[in-house]
C-alpha cells in the first residue's frame, strides 16, 4: 500500500512538471523516475562524488543519447518548416501569427533545455566530467550543440519577442507559459553557460571547442545578431556570456586567437552601433567586416552610451548638472506662502494644509496616537514609523526615482558590456604590440584611454563582487598594462612626429 505522503510528493511533480518528461495525459514509472532523478540532479548541495557517479554509470552518455535525438528531431522538423531562401523567409513572416508556435516543437526544445541544466550542475567542481563531453564518441555532443545553436537562430527571425500569455486552468497552474522567442533564446544561453563551464582556464578544450566547424562565427551571431532577435530583459546576459565565452576561447589558445581573427561578418550586423559622432564601419572589400573592427564599434557603442548616462555617466552628469544650473539661473524666487499653495507642507509632528478656512495643521498620526494612550492610560504599542520616505513619495516623485534606477542600471549594463568587449580585444593582442598599433587607429581621437578606464572599472567591481578568479584578475591587471604602454608608446610617438 502507498504511503498517502508518497502519493502526494508524486501528485507535486507531476503537478508542478513542465512536461517535457512526464505527459500528463500518459503518465509512466519510467517519466516519473526521469523527473525525479533530473530534479535531484539539479541540486546545487549534491556531493562530489554523486557527480562522479553520473558519468562512471553511464548516466552522462544517456544524456548526450537523449540531446542528439531529440536535436535530430527538431533538425529534421527545421527542414521541413523553415524556407530555404530569403523570399520564403519575408512571406512565412507575413504569414506567421502565432509568434512561431507552429514552426517547431516545444516539448523538444525544452528537452533539451532542461537537460543542459543538469549537466551545468553536472561538471561544476569535477573537471573530469567536462572533458568526457568534449571526447565522448568524437565529440558528438559539441556537434549537436553547434548543429542546435545554429537551429536557433535561424528559428528566432520567424519568432518575434512577444510572450504568449495562456489563462490559468487550474489552481496548481504555474506562471504563463513561456514564448517560443523566450523558450529558444534561454537554450541558447545555457549552451553557452556549458561551453564557458568546459572551457574555463582549459586550453585543450578551449582548441577542441574553436576546431568545431562554424561554432565560432555562430558565437559571434550570439554577439552581434541573437540580442537584436531576443526580448529586452534578456539582452544583457546574452551579451555577457556571448562575450565571456569567447574571452575563454582566445584568451588561452593560439590556435583560436588566429581563427577568430579570420572571422568576418555581414555589415547589416553594425548597422544599429552608431551613436554620436561613430563612423560607418571599413569593409573588407567583399561587403564584410573584419571581426575586430565590429568589435570596436561594439565597443565605441556601449562606452559612449555608458558616458552619456545622465546619472553616472562622465558627461551626461555634466551636462544635466549644467542643465540644472541654467534653470536654476532663469527660476523666479519663491516667496514664502507660496510654498503652500500647492496643497501640503510638511514640518515635524505634523503638515500644514491649505483648506478654504486658511491654512490648517494637521498632526502626524504617530503623535495621534500617542496622545490618546496618554489620556486613556493604554498600554503603549510601537508605532511604525510613518516618515518611510518612499511611502511619502507622489506618483510623479516614483516615476522620476525609477527612471532615475533605470538609467543607472542602464550604465552599469553599457559598462559591462563595453568592459568585457575591451577583454576579447586585450586577449587578442596581448603581448602583440604590432597588433595593437594596428587596431589603436580604430579608437581615435582618445585611442586607448576609454578601454582602459572601463577595464579598471571592471577590475574594481570584480574584486568588490569577488566575481574572478585570482588568475582572471592576472590575466586582466596584465592586458590594462599592455594597453597602457601600447597608449604611451603611442603618444611619444606623435610628440615626436609632431616635433
């Protein structure tokens, strides 16, 4: 007999499951184990040895098993759905109203989705684990995880950002199921939190990862395409781990710092990375553009945008507090009972209040209060402070406090964004003063004094967050100093010239 707390705990998964491993309408012991072993997998308090043990009982090839399969499937369904040409792509957009629903099938994706987590979970602190996806069966799962990106960004054009909001059906009804835009950038961002776990301070997987025919360019679409494909909210981490990746790729591995160098990318790519005074981009002479000076555009973007922040950034503080003085400077003084005549004054215990019998004082409630339990001997309760600044706030006082967060939060994205593109550039020619002589050009008129700024800013953040490692902080303190001296070299270069 079934203990009832069993039968419960079996009714909350299947209730709480996403089903994309158990079918509610065909509910099996099989699916049920699946769901169960999948959750613990993705226990952050898992032991070491538990991780061991997925890979020595098999349990890692059943895994890239069940990601090829399921790949193959949704490659088979792509060729199928998708148009072959550019023509058939403009007509299944105009065609398209479910916002891509159609084009592909949901369960597999979040499949796949899913099973990435578990093997984030499952390589993190056994290094062992990762090197067996890399070499298991020819790196068969590096193909279909490159094969799968690639699948992504073809689906996501025919996708539009638009979340599909379905009622509820019932009480144990989660949250609005996800869009297909949403479910497609999400797989793409845990392929790539997989590929920076396994290539983290590893140089051969790092070479392994860059021979993968076409996986580079397809990160660099991560970078320069994907953001413009996806929603909003999730630009900004697909930015960063974009990026992050392909520090790791470059930053150990000759072999990699040589083929991204090759890379090209369409100019329609830059075409939104104009911002100020910027420049159209220098093509190739084959109408592309060589991937470092995409790189510097993308950089010249986000630090122009950071410095133009109107709260943290260089000069838009300057200009809005130049602003400010202007206005200040044309204000009329304000005489005294005009102070009133907006309705409400504030003072200590109390406010005054313009009624149509003249100005009246209205006492604060916590002083109310207490007077009343003195004159009726009550116990004496604590009262909370009703002078919580925020609950004292208007509604156009809250608007101009979350336009205010929003554009900090705005410089901090820019920052970063510019941060680790400074990063991709300073692994690229590290140690290669031609290379950066060769690419300082690009950053005129301040050359190197911009990259340097964001990179010591990040420098600063990364030892306040303790969000890198003593080898990262290495590796970044040393590229700030290339670029220093590369500045320098530079500018007594042009004094001498000059002279």
């Amino acid at each position: 007999m079934i203990s009832p707390l069993f039968n419960k705990k079996i009714k909350e998964i299947i209730q709480d499951s996403d089903e994309s491993v158990i079918d509610k309408k065909d509910i099996t012991i099989k699916s049920l184990c699946s769901e169960a072993l999948l959750r613990y997998t993705l226990r952050p308090s898992n032991p070491d040895w538990f991780r061991e043990e997925i890979r020595l009982r098999g349990g890692l090839d059943h895994i890239i098993s069940t990601v090829k399969s399921n790949i193959d499937f949704i490659s088979n369904k792509a060729s199928t759905s998708l148009p072959p040409n550019e023509e058939s792509k403009q007509q299944l957009n105009n065609e398209t109203t479910d916002g891509g629903e159609g084009l592909f099938e949901r369960k597999h994706f979040c499949i796949v989705n899913r099973i990435l987590k578990v093997l984030d979970k499952g390589i993190l602190d056994c290094p062992s684990n990762g090197t067996y996806l890399v070499t298991y069966q020819r790196a068969l799962l590096l193909k279909s995880l490159s094969t799968l990106m690639k699948l992504c960004q073809r689906f996501l054009p025919h996708c539009p950002p638009t979340p599909v909001c379905k009622p509820a059906t019932s009480n144990h009804s989660k949250s609005p199921e996800a869009s297909p835009n949403s479910i497609l950038s999400e797989v793409v961002k845990h392929i790539i939190k997989l590929f920076i776990n396994i290539s983290n301070d590893n140089e051969w997987v790092s070479s392994r990862i860059g021979k993968e025919e076409g996986l580079l360019q397809t990160i660099v679409c991560c970078v320069f395409d994907v953001p413009k494909l996806i929603e909003e909210k999730q630009k900004y981490e697909m930015y960063i781990l974009s990026l992050s990746l392909i520090v790791n790729m470059v930053e150990c591995s000759a072999a990699n710092r040589l083929s991204f160098a090759k890379i090209t990318i369409s100019p329609s790519s830059v075409e939104s990375l104009k911002y100020g005074n910027s420049t159209t981009m220098i093509t190739d002479g084959t109408d592309h553009i060589k991937i470092m000076d995409a790189l510097i555009q993308l950089f010249k973007y986000h630090e122009m945008k950071a410095r133009d922040n109107e709260i943290l950034g260089q000069d838009g503080v300057k200009r809005a507090a130049k602003a400010i003085k202007q206005k200040d400077v044309n204000k009329k003084p304000v005489t005294g009972l005009q102070l009133f005549e907006n309705g409400c004054h504030d003072d200590v215990g109390g406010h005054w209040k313009m009624s149509d019998d003249g100005l009246e004082w209205i006492p604060s409630e916590t002083e109310t209060t207490t007077e009343h339990q003195l004159t009726t001997n009550q116990p004496r309760k604590i009262v909370a402070n009703s002078r919580n600044p925020e609950s004292n706030l208007t509604t156009e006082e809250r608007k101009e406090m979350n336009e205010t967060l929003d554009k900090a939060n705005d410089h901090l994205e820019n920052t970063m964004v510019a941060s680790y593109v400074g990063l991709v550039v300073g692994c690229m020619f590290r140690g290669n003063r031609a290379a950066a002589n060769n690419i300082r050009p690009l950053l005129q008129p301040e050359g190197f004094k911009p990259m340097i700024i964001v990179l010591k800013k990040m420098l600063h953040f990364m030892s306040l967050m303790e969000g890198m490692s003593k080898k990262g902080e290495a590796t970044l303190k040393e590229i700030i100093e290339d670029l220093e001296e590369s500045e320098a070299s530079a500018n007594n270069r042009e004094a001498i010239t000059n002279h």
